[in-house]
C-alpha cells in the first residue's frame, strides 16, 4: 500500500549525500551550527518514537508553541512521521488565547518554551492534555531529554493522503479563531507544484527567516527546501543586515512585505549583494508597487508575488519566466490543478475587471474546520468552492488582483467602497509610508470611510491637503470623512495591518 505520509515524501528528497549540510544556523545559541541531513533523519526519528512510546490514539493533537529552532522544525516533521496532527501557535498568544485552542483542539501533548511551561502546563492539565514537554530554542527542554534515550530508527507511519496533518488556526480578526484542517494530500500537492513552478533547481539555497508557526514560513518555505533537497540559512530572527550579508551564499528568499522595506533602508542592499539570488518571492501581505519598484532599481531583481491562506497553501503566482510578467500590485495566475474564479454576491461569475468574491477548488484546500461542520458548509459554495473572503478581480488574461477582504469592504450610504482602492490613492501622494482605510459607524451613511496614514521619514504631511486631493480623484462616496496621521499601524506577527485594531480605536469617531 502506498505511504502518502508527507514526512515520507520529504525523506525521499533528502540528497544521497547525508552528511552534507542541510540547515546552518545564522543566530541564535551556539551559532553557528550545522545540521546534516543524517541529523535530521535521526532526530525526527526519535521525537517520533518518544511520541509513538506514550500510545496516544489516532489522529491526536500535538500542539506546539515555541521559539523558533531547528529542533522545533524537527518536532514538527516527527509529529507527521509518527503519523499525528500537528498545531502550531504563535509565539505571542497569551493565557487566554492559548486556554482556548487548547480547549477547542483537546490535544494529547503540547510543546512549549521552557519558560512558559508553569502557566501553559496548568491550562494544559485543567483541559485534560496528558503530556506537556518544553523546547527551548538552545536544544534544552525535556522533550530532547527523553528523545535522547530513543531509538534513531522509525518507519514513518501509513497515511491516506486525506489524512489529517495539521490544523492552522486562522488569525481570527472576526469572532474565534478557526482551525483549518490540513491533510497530508494537501501539503505535498501544493509543495510538488510550487517545487516545479518556481523552478527549485539543484543547488539552491533558502535564507529561512520567516516564523514557523504560519503557513509562509512552515510550509512553503521549510517543504520547499527539503523537497528540493536544498540547504537552508536559517534565522531565528529576522535582521536586515544579517540578512544581506548571507545574500551571496544563496539563491532563494521568502519575506512577507515588511522584511523587504527593511532591507531597502540598509545601504549594504546592493546589485552585488544580491548577484547570485535567483528568486526573491513576497506573500502573507500586500507588497505596494513602490517596494515593488524600488527592490528592483536596487538589486536588478524582480520580486515575485503570491496569493495564499491558511485554509489552502498557495493558490495563485505570479510567473517564474520571464521575470518581466511579474507586474507590481497582482498575484499571478492561479497554480496549476487549482481552480480560481470571482463571483459577484448573487453567485454570478464577474467579467474581466469585474470586482467580486475569490472562489477556489483543488488538491491543495482543507477539507474544512476543526469541530465546526455548519461553518464549514457556510463556507463552500453548493458546487464545492471554497469562499476565500478575499474580494478581486481577474483580467482577461486571467491575472488576479486582491482588493481586499470582503469583511473590509466599506458601504457607506449604500455604495460599495474598497479600500485598497483608496490606499492605492493615498500611497501614490509624497511622503505617505503607507496607509490603512476602514470603515466605522456613521447615522446618516451607515458607515463612513476613515483612512489611517503613515508618513515617511522626515516628511511634513498635510491631512486636510490630501483628502482635498482624493477629491480630485474618486468619486465623493469614497472619499474619508477623517484622515489621521500615526507613526505605524498595528499588525500581527505575518506584517498584517490588524484593521480591526483600528476599527475598534476609531468606532465612537461619528456616535
């Protein structure tokens, strides 16, 4: 019977040579320290068998909050070796997040930094979880301490590709959090594509600076590598000259848009530095067409960028080749075997340019939510398409473009406002950073449109002077009511502005 365990299709990559090196740490304790692809065989092998030896039932849970570390990503393809579920969470979840996916999750063992473990083990114990260990990101902790006495040989367990792997649980901007299921068929078909449509060649090596608690990071950075059998650089903590001065030892880079702005501002960020890289991908925000542009007059690269989510890894991309039809502001086109389409509200496909809802399908989306069946069928559509929440539009050369989410979406005296079209305004003017548009209770509109500005370094901007500049320019519906001027916007852990956040700050702004 075939095994389509994703850990096995992962070993199956790993390079003949097994000592050679797979992960060399740029930071962090002990620095630096290399790590073989016989190293990684034989740990994950017997974190599987620690795992396997406390006879946890079928398909348990184990959830895992800890700093960024190689042994973490060990952790994580033994949990997938030994056949169980694997639940990452963010390292700045506190007690009372963390009581809740716990309580929602029920797992059989969690995994947390040592200097967590008093106030994680007792809401851990209180929920009924029988193993608690800790994982420092110094390889201390009592899970390397009993994986030490293990054996370093396991066969990896038999899964169905439509078995659970892991559950991701959704930012939750709206309500609770929901745990997306992933299965083992979802991983490793959209790994094997992106393998073959960012053209992972041999010889390729991955800077690692992204968290590993997050779909970017976890999978599609860490299986790209190790399905290319390709060394990673790996920083626990992202640092912009660190970053640039391991640029010439490697040819690809996966950042979320805030990574590359830092890097902008380091002037060791040159054409030479970045002579070997063949690939610099962005995801998990939107990158604005100036980061796009400026990257480029700097390093003679040509950013690519995608579109994913938790609940489906990635969807769509734009071209490896040629580099020139990677246009600014658009996410490519939809990813081989995935379907992508945009529906207006009455479930009606949208012409060419037309704005709608995103829909997807293929091998790559969940099977649904974690102990939540009625909000999974609210979710999919009747003929089986999944409503990303996302809304945009597609061209007639079936490109797509995100113009935000459709919980965003602003109705202001019963027109529909989308504010990245707003802060696609705002973001042109002189001396904007970037911004952020919302929409808050207003008597008359119902909502008003409020925009939330960043200015640059140095630069003098004039609230009044720019709203009498969208007027020139949109449409008066469209136009905020109130322009702030902040030093930064609030945003989580992956560079997503929290609108939210903002909402919540400015609700009473018209009451």
């Amino acid at each position: 019977m075939q095994n389509h365990n994703l850990f096995a299709a992962l070993r199956a990559a790993f390079p003949a040579d097994l000592d050679s090196t797979a992960i060399e740490t740029a930071d962090g304790p002990g620095a630096p320290r290399y790590y073989t692809w016989r190293d990684l065989e034989r740990a994950t092998a017997m974190i599987a068998n620690l795992l396997a030896s406390l006879q946890l039932p079928a398909g348990s849970r184990v959830a895992v909050q800890t700093d960024k570390s190689v042994e973490a990503l060990m952790l994580y393809l033994a949990v997938l070796r030994a056949g169980y579920v694997y639940l990452p969470l963010n390292t700045a979840y506190q007690a009372a997040e963390i009581d809740y996916f716990i309580g929602n999750a029920e797992p059989a063992v969690v995994v947390c930094a040592p200097k967590h473990f008093a106030w994680i083990s007792r809401i851990a114990f209180n929920a009924g979880t029988r193993h608690v260990f800790t994982l420092g990101d110094d390889r201390t902790g009592s899970l390397l301490e009993r994986a030490a006495h293990c054996s370093d040989r396991h066969e990896p367990a038999v899964k169905q590709a439509d078995e659970l792997a892991a559950i991701l649980y959704t930012s939750g901007t709206t309500g609770r959090s929901k745990g997306a299921m992933l299965s083992h068929g979802n991983l490793l078909a959209n790994a094997q594509v992106l393998k073959d449509y960012w053209a992972w060649q041999p010889g390729d090596v991955l800077i690692h600076a992204l968290p590993i608690f997050h779909v970017h990071g976890l999978f599609v950075a860490s299986h790209g590598a190790l399905l290319n059998g390709s060394k990673m650089i790996w920083f626990a903590k992202f640092d912009p000259k660190a970053v640039i001065a391991r640029l010439p030892e490697a040819t690809v880079f996966m950042g979320v848009p805030t990574l590359y702005v830092r890097m902008l501002a380091e002037p060791a960020l040159t054409r030479e530095a970045c002579a070997r890289m063949r690939l610099f991908i962005a995801g998990s925000a939107p990158l604005l067409a100036e980061t796009f542009n400026a990257w480029a007059e700097r390093t003679g690269h040509t950013i690519l960028e995608r579109y994913g989510m938790s609940e489906t890894v990635m969807l769509t991309s734009n071209p490896y080749a040629p580099a020139t039809a990677r246009k600014a502001g658009t996410v490519g086109f939809a990813l081989p075997g995935v379907g992508v389409r945009v529906h207006d509200d009455a479930g009606r496909p949208c012409a060419p340019g037309e704005i709608g809802g995103i829909q997807v399908r293929g091998p790559n989306v969940f099977a649904g939510y974690w102990r939540m069946p009625e909000k999974t069928k609210e979710e999919f559509t009747a003929d089986g398409w999944f409503k990303t929440g996302d809304v945009g539009q597609v061209d007639a050369e079936g490109r797509f473009t995100i113009v935000g989410r459709s919980k965003d979406l602003i109705i202001s005296g019963g027109y529909n406002v989308y504010p990245a079209e707003i802060e696609g305004y705002l973001n042109d003017m002189p001396g904007v950073a970037e911004s952020a548009v919302i929409g808050v209770p207003h008597p008359d509109f119902g909502e008003a449109v409020v925009a939330v500005v960043v200015p640059k370094a140095g630069a003098a901007l004039d609230g009044p002077a720019m709203v009498a500049r969208l007027k020139q320019q949109i449409a008066n519906f469209k136009v905020p009511k109130q322009l702030y001027l902040v030093p930064e916007l609030p945003r989580n852990a992956m560079g997503k502005v929290q609108k939210n956040l903002l909402r919540d700050r400015h609700k009473g702004l018209f009451a």
